[in-house]
C-alpha cells in the first residue's frame, strides 16, 4: 500500500489516498472520489505510509477520462449560461461563479455568490428537468470566488489563494498597522475586495518583535536624549523619538536605558475579515 496526495480542480487543498493496484508518479492524473463526488485529480506527492483508513484511488485516468474532462468543461459553460438565464427569469440575485461537472456525469455543482440567502428550489427543479441529472447549488464567499476564478494580485503575481492557500485564515487592520502598511482600503485589499491574505503571513514575527519595542506615545531616555516614541519600525528593532527640541532620533532597542512612561492603549476597534 501507498498513498498518493492529490489536488481537484475546484480546490487547493491536499487530500491523501491510498492505493494497491497499479503504480502512480507525480504529475498522473487519477479518479477519486471529493465531497463532490467522482472526478479528475493530480498526483502531487507520493508516500509510502500506510493508512487503512483512507479512501481509495478509484482508477488512473485513462485517455476516455481526459477526453470526458475536456468534454465537460464546454458542458460547463453551457450549463452556466442556461443557468444565468433562468436565474434571470426567476429575478434571483445570484452572481454564477463556475460550473463543475462530476467525470461520470451524476452531478452538476453550480457555484454563485450572493448578498443574501437564496431560495433556488424553483430553479433546481428548473435545471434537474432540462439536464437529467442531479443539481447542487453551492453558495460560496468572496474569497472562495477569487480562488475558484484567479487574477493578478498587488504583487504582480497570481493570488495566493488560486496557486497554493489551502485555508483562509482571519485577516485584520491590525496586521497592517503592526507591519507599518498604509491603512489606505486600495492598498490592502486584495481582488476580492477583502484584506489581503498575505498580512498574515509575518504576522507573528512582527508580534514577536514588538514585545520589545516601547509602543508608540511612550517616552523613553538613552545616554544622550530623551524623547516621545513617534515611530516604532520592528524589522530594524528601533523606534524613532521626538526630543525636546522636536528633532527625530533613531533609536535601537539596546540604546533605551529606560521607559519613563509607558503608552496606555487606547482599544481600538480592528474589522476582523473571517472565513466565509
């Protein structure tokens, strides 16, 4: 026995199976069953652990299967655009993200977005009646819609989210005033129009280096001055005082001979962006 880590289309996430019967390498495309039923995955990772608990490879993809697949995809469109239509007809505010079809043709996942929650039963009926198959509608986030669609994000680079984010983890402001980023809405958000995922990225290694730093508002004395922390920069470990005389003086952490008054904080209210 050995398990294969493999990745479907509509998802990042790494999932194990095991398998007996045939001989997998990295880069083979294989069926196995999601929680959306049966369909293409490829092999990223192969192991020689052993868990009876996993779910089986089903089969490696055969030259039919890939055939069905690209097949498949033109259904998808299609069926998007008849659901767009009928959606329309039925004055519902749906936004269609994609459409997934099952490799064997059981089932068609429609994704959308909406601002509300939506009663889709007139339109499943709709839809179960013209394709013959079973329908499920999916309501998915924002950010779910960028990782299923992609795009280009501030770094030049395609989203994290759509090359390799298996999770989303809480975003907040206050990860972008503890790294010293513009607060500016443009600046921090990703296409999404949430915060950007990667704040969270160094999240702790700024934490970490702020335990040593005095926060800002506190005064602080070294050998040679004295003054109010105005600024305070983790990554060089130095805070930047205004003196007495209003001039601005770098200082490094090991140059503080003491905390004359300590900045009371002031409870500031963070948005905190959370999973949809």
């Amino acid at each position: 026995m050995s398990i294969a880590y493999v990745v479907f289309k509509h998802s990042n996430s790494i999932i194990p199976f095991k398998y007996t019967k045939f001989e997998l390498k990295v880069g083979d495309f294989v069926i196995a069953e999601s929680e959306r039923g049966l369909n293409l995955a490829k092999v990223i990772k192969i192991s020689k652990e052993k868990d009876d608990k996993l779910k089986s490879i089903v089969r490696v993809a055969t030259a039919s299967d890939l055939q069905r697949y690209n097949e498949n995809l033109v259904l998808a469109q299609k069926a998007k655009k008849y659901c767009a239509q009928e959606s329309k007809n039925l004055n519902l505010d749906i936004k269609l993200v994609d459409v997934e079809y099952t490799i064997d043709n059981s089932k068609i996942i429609f994704y959308f977005t909406s601002p509300t929650r939506v009663d889709f039963r007139h339109l499943v009926k709709k839809l179960a009646s013209y394709f013959k198959t079973r329908i499920e509608m999916r309501q998915i986030g924002v950010r779910d819609e960028a990782k299923l669609i992609g795009g280009i994000g501030l770094c030049g680079q395609i989203v994290c989210c759509k090359r390799f984010l298996q999770n989303f983890e809480p975003v907040s402001i206050k990860m972008a005033k503890d790294q010293n980023l513009s607060i500016s809405v443009k600046k921090i958000s990703g296409i999404c129009g949430r915060l950007l995922c990667c704040l969270y990225y160094e999240e702790h290694i700024y934490s970490d280096f702020l335990k040593n730093l005095p926060p800002k508002g506190s005064i602080i004395k070294t050998d040679e001055c004295e003054g109010e922390v105005v600024l305070v920069n983790p990554i060089k470990n130095t805070v930047v005082i205004k003196d007495q005389e209003n001039k601005m003086i770098e200082v490094g952490v090991n140059d503080i001979k003491s905390v004359i008054k300590i900045a009371e904080e002031k409870g500031e209210e963070y948005e905190i962006i959370e999973e949809e």
